[in-house]
C-alpha cells in the first residue's frame, strides 16, 4: 500500500506523536521513511536541529524501519514539506496537528493545513 512515507518534525512534543504514528504505520506495512526537518533561522546558528534528526532517525531503527533524514533551509515549512514528497517520491504524508482553529489558525497559520492544501501526496493528520 504504502512504500515510502515522508514524516515532518520540529521536534516538538506534538510532532513525537506523529513521528511514532508514522513509524508504527511504515512498520506495519513494510514502508521505509524519510524524516524533514525544517531549520528555522534561529537554530541555523545553534544547530540544535541536528539532535532532533538523530533523535528520530535512532526511533526509526529502534522499531526496524529504514530512514533517511532530510534538512531544508531557508523555505517555508510547508513548502519544504510539500517539495519533499514530490522530490523523494513518497506517497503519503504522515504529520502531527496542534487542533486550532478559528481565528488562532488565520492569524498564525497552520503548516498542516497549508500542507493539506498543496500537497498532491496524500496526507494523514495526527491529533
């Protein structure tokens, strides 16, 4: 069914719950796994983003999965988001969602939902 799933984090708390659920997902169906992580401008200059790379990719070889790992600079995350699946050739996108809505999600945005919005690659949302 699944073949190649591409899972977002920030490192985030929030985010760990998607990155389990796409583990156990690409492990129940065979599914190997790419892991983007977004650097913001911030941790560009303290690389702290690195740990959360090689926090996820240990997950994923704890539970047998195969993974690579994926760093973007300097774009927008959904975009990021959505350029990698194309790219990468997955063929779902499994990401955590904080559940705001109304004028909290017009005002800041939401990644996941501008990744539903644009992505060709069907995507499966995580509460």
């Amino acid at each position: 069914m699944y073949r190649h799933i591409l899972i977002p984090t920030d490192g985030s708390e929030l985010a760990e719950r998607g990155v389990a659920h796409g583990l156990a997902l690409a492990k129940s169906v065979g599914a190997r796994v790419s892991i983007i992580y977004v650097v913001e401008p911030l941790l560009a200059v303290t690389g702290d983003f690195a740990s959360v790379l090689d926090h996820a990719a240990n997950r994923a070889r704890e539970v047998g999965v195969p993974c690579e790992t994926i760093q973007v600079e300097n774009v927008p995350p959904d975009q990021a988001i959505v350029a990698a699946a194309e790219d990468q050739g997955c063929d779902l996108i499994v990401m955590s969602w904080h559940g705001r809505s109304g004028l909290s999600t017009l005002l800041i945005g939401s990644v996941t939902n501008k990744v539903m919005t644009y992505a060709k690659t069907p995507v499966l949302v995580c509460r």
